[in-house]
C-alpha cells in the first residue's frame, strides 16, 4: 500500500480517492448513495474511485447490516474502511522500561507490551529489548511484521529530523546514535523517531487533557524535565529539536540541578534512580522536615521552569505528566506561581494517560504518517516542514 498517486490518471482523481476514503474512515459501512451525499461528489465518481479503492485494498464490501430489513430487488451495496489493511507501531523507550502499541490504519489499539529495562544497560542491550517486545506483541495479535505500514518511536533526547540523537544524556551511549537508522534494520517500513515529551504532547491532544486546546505545553516532569509544545495544534520543535529541554535552565544560572534540590543527604540523587526519589516524596508526606524542604525546593525549581516556557508560550493548558504527575500537591503551587508571574496564567491540569503517553504519541507520529499517504493531509500534528 503506497500513496494514491503514482498510477492514478490525475490529481482530481487523487483528490477524490482521498474525499471517499475518509468519508468511509468512519467506521460505519456506507452505500453509494450516502458517499454520494457525504462527499458531494457524483455517484459515477463515487463509483469509479470506490472500486478504485477496492483494488488497492483499503475498502472492501460490507454484507448487509443485522437487523436490516431485506426489501424487493438487490439491495444496497454497501463499503467499509480495511483498518486491518494495515498496522501502526507507537514505541516508547525510556531509563526503565521499553513499551509498544499496536494498531490497525484507524489508530485504535489492538496490542500492547513492555519490558522493564536497567538503566545501566546499553544501547544495543536497549534496542534488543525493544525488538523483543515488538515481536511478543505482534505474536499475541497474530498480525504479520509485513503489514506494519509506520513506526513512530518517542526517546529521551534531542532528535534531528532523520532520527539521530544529537544529544541524549538520560541514556547510556544514547548521544549520537543512529536510532532511526538502527530500528529500520527491524522494519521494512518507515520509522519516525521523536523527543519523548513531543510524543507526550501529541498524545495527550489526541486522546487525553488537551483535546479540546492547540495551544498546549506538556511537562514531562522529573530529575531532568523536558517539555512539549503545540502551537496553533502543530508540534513546535524549534530550528533543531531542543524546543522545550527546560531541564537545561539550571546551565543558564539557575544554581543547584534538581537532583541536588530533592536530595536530603548533601550527596544528589542519580537522575534515573526513580526509587530514591519516590522515597524522598514518601518521607515528605510522613511529614519528615528536611524530604519536605527538599521537596518543596523541587517544586519550586519546576514551577519556575514551567513559567519561563509558559510566558514565552502562552499557552492555553499545562498538562503536568511523567511520574511527578502521581505526586500530591504539585498542581497547586504550579497554578499559584503561573498566577504570579504570568500575565495570563494557563490552565494546569494532570495527564489523563499517565505512562501510556509516550507510546500513545508515538502511534499517532505513525498515524500521521500513513494519513499523509493515504488522504493527502496537508500540515498534520507531527509532520516536520
């Protein structure tokens, strides 16, 4: 399944392949005369680019619906969406765990796995994990690696356009390296790679607390926080890919690291020792004074990282997510620092995906991959000019 162009007569019919196919996206069979009515085209073009369609794969004729009432004569032919034409892949891979979702064209989930990975390991060690648990999922669906028709990836880190990590510190041998490149070993289709918090974002405007706003900032809050912006409903990158690294303030005279911040000892805590970090949370709300100064030292520290994207930004909502989403009280000083330093202060609200965003992001980096393909989408969410 490739593009509706090279063989087709004329961009029109281009065009009216495209109209069909999302009238038909739906999910609900429709007969000639209700595409005829959707898409305001005539019924013999109607015709004409449906069997086109059927040609290539992507519709098929339903049977009549239950229930239906059978009338004289030959009824109504009736047409479908193939969501099962194809599959998509959304892949999260992070410090401790390496994640996939599986879906048909039409983005809902049919699969989904992870593995628990050490931070410690490397690259290749990463990698393979991340290929074992793509295999294990598309063996429990039972749906052929052939069919998979885009990859979408979402990784800690500064992501050029042709999927190499310029600069990815939270992972061991992570800067430089070819990601892009080494995941299309695995696949006979393209891979898409993003920065993790891009990923969350997308996500989150697809299936969780932004639906209804495009001017949205995700925070993909911890030791070394990052965030994602879409502007006017568009992910912003920024010229290179490092729009959003607020956990890079702290380089520009901010003072301590936030792992120096939240730690009780005078010795930081390691950015990826996540337990460590929960037990300085546990302590603080068993009233412990000195987890409760560093606690609110850390979010202090991520309040102001937040305000200083947000009055660059203006955005319409804060979505907080990444693991600081599950610790109590950060909503409130977040909203009240936005309210002291912002001259329009956004809304703030928690991540309804929670761990599922980053792969839920990187599905839908597949999905509008596969839409520019096949409806001729022009300025999808994720697609880099």
């Amino acid at each position: 399944m490739g593009r509706l162009t090279g063989g087709d007569p004329s961009l029109l019919r281009r065009i009216n392949s495209a109209v069909v196919l999302h009238a038909l996206r739906g999910g609900d069979a429709r007969t000639l005369t209700d595409l005829t009515r959707l898409t305001g085209l005539s019924r013999p073009t109607v015709e004409g680019v449906t069997e086109g369609l059927i040609e290539a794969g992507l519709v098929i004729e339903a049977g009549p619906e239950e229930g239906e009432v059978r009338r004289q004569g030959r009824p109504a032919r009736r047409f479908r969406f193939r969501a099962e034409a194809g599959h998509l892949l959304g892949i999260e891979i992070g410090p401790h765990r390496v994640a996939a979702l599986l879906s048909g064209l039409d983005g809902r989930i049919i699969g989904a796995g992870t593995r628990e990975v050490s931070e410690t390991a490397s690259a290749d060690e990463r990698l393979e994990r991340v290929r074992a648990v793509v295999a294990d999922v598309l063996r429990r669906t039972g749906v052929a690696r052939g069919t998979l028709r885009a990859v979408g990836v979402g990784t800690p880190g500064i992501v050029e356009a042709d999927g190499r990590v310029r600069l990815g510190t939270a992972l061991p041998g992570w800067t430089g390296l070819a990601l892009g490149e080494r995941l299309s070993r695995s696949f006979r289709c393209p891979v898409l790679v993003e920065n993790d918090a891009n990923a969350a974002a997308v996500a989150e405007h697809w299936k969780g607390a932004a639906i209804d706003s495009d001017d949205v900032v995700f925070v993909l809050a911890g030791l070394s926080p990052g965030a994602g912006a879409l502007i006017g409903g568009r992910l912003h990158r920024g010229f290179g890919g490092a729009a959003g690294e607020i956990g890079a303030l702290h380089l520009l005279g901010r003072g301590a690291t936030p792992e120096t911040l939240l730690s009780t000892t005078g010795e930081p805590l390691h950015p990826l020792d996540e337990h460590a970090v929960a037990e300085v949370f546990a302590r603080a709300r068993r009233g412990d004074a000195g987890a409760l100064a560093a606690v609110d030292r850390f979010t202090q520290r991520l309040v102001h990282d937040v305000g200083a994207l947000v009055l660059a930004l203006d955005p319409e909502l804060v979505v907080v997510g990444g693991w600081a989403a599950g610790l109590d009280g950060v909503l409130p000083p977040l909203r009240e620092e936005l309210a002291r330093f912002c001259l329009r202060p956004p809304r703030v609200a928690l991540s309804l995906l929670g761990e599922a965003a980053v792969a839920t992001g990187a599905l839908r980096l597949a999905l509008d991959h596969v839409e520019e393909q096949l409806f001729a989408v022009e300025g999808t969410v994720t697609a880099r000019r």
